[in-house]
C-alpha cells in the first residue's frame, strides 16, 4: 500500500522511481497480491487510477474533501476551520472528485 500520494511531486516519487518497480516485482514474485495506494487528493487519486497499476484505491469520501477543490490543500485547509474562504469552494461537489468518482464506477 503506497500511502498519502496527494501532490504532483509524491506521485512522480512514486510512479517515476524504483519503489513502484519493487512493487511490481512483489507482486510478480508473489510475495503480494495487489497495489493499492491511498490519497486525499482528487486529481492524484484519479491519475493513479489510470495508470492502471493501482488495484485499491483508499480515498476519502467525505463532505470536507468532496467539497472542495482538488487544487486546495483540504487538510491544511479544514485544519483552519471553516472560515468563509472554505465555505466558499464547498458549494458543490467539486468537478475533479467526481471525475475520480466516474473512473472508480462509483457513480456514472
């Protein structure tokens, strides 16, 4: 399980260099049956999903991440509470989660 690939920079770490390769080679060897990876971010969550490596996706569903925008750091964000700034972006559900959402089958 490759954990909390939420930025650009966590999924090149991971998909670009050797731990993935390891990975597969568990996988190969047995060792493991499947990838999974796990993300609070829409947009890096999706993209993960279509790479098509990744068998389990672990991903929030939740208002305070549905809600808002992948582009905003929803942890550090609602660490703040919600002040108006938040409740500003959290209007509807956010375009790029339910990309992700229509990626995974969740709802067509």
């Amino acid at each position: 399980m490759l954990f909390f690939i939420d930025s650009e920079k966590h999924f090149d770490e991971v998909f670009n260099f050797d731990i993935l390769k390891y990975e597969e080679e568990l996988k190969r060897n047995g060792v493991i049956r499947a990838i999974g990876a796990s993300s609070h971010n829409s947009a890096i969550a999706k993209k993960m999903a279509e790479t098509g490596v990744i068998e389990l996706l672990m991903f929030s569903v939740n208002p305070g991440f549905d809600m808002i925008s992948a582009e905003i750091d929803a942890v550090g964000t609602l660490d703040k509470g919600f002040d108006e700034n938040v409740k500003s972006v959290m209007l509807k559900m956010d375009e790029k989660q339910a990309e992700l959402y229509r990626v995974w089958k969740l709802w067509e």
